[in-house]
C-alpha cells in the first residue's frame, strides 16, 4: 500500500512487478508529451506522438 495526499493504492504482492513496470511506463510518458509540450508542440500533438491517445485524422 502506498499514497499521497490524494489518493491510496493497495497492489496484491502477485502483480507487484507488473504494476510497476506498468507505472515506470506511464512515467516515461508523461516525461515525453511534457518535453514536446515545452518545445512548443500542443498537449494534442505531443500526446499523440507519445502514444498517450490516439493520433487525430485529418
């Protein structure tokens, strides 16, 4: 069990592993759309490069 000012999140010790590379996943991206948005691309844009949500069709 770990948590924050917001939340609490129990994790069953047999997805321990998983639910931490699942996390180190989400990070990573969250690192990459905040690079690309402080190189000036929109949320949208650098989302989508990223993998965060579904590229839009033009």
């Amino acid at each position: 069990m770990t948590g924050d000012d917001t939340a609490i999140v129990v994790v069953p010790r047999a997805r321990v592993e998983e639910t931490l590379l699942k996390a180190e996943r989400i990070v990573a991206v969250d690192a990459q759309v905040k690079e690309r948005i402080r190189a000036g691309e929109s949320f949208g844009s650098a989302a989508a490069a990223a993998g965060y949500i579904p590229a839009r069709k033009a």
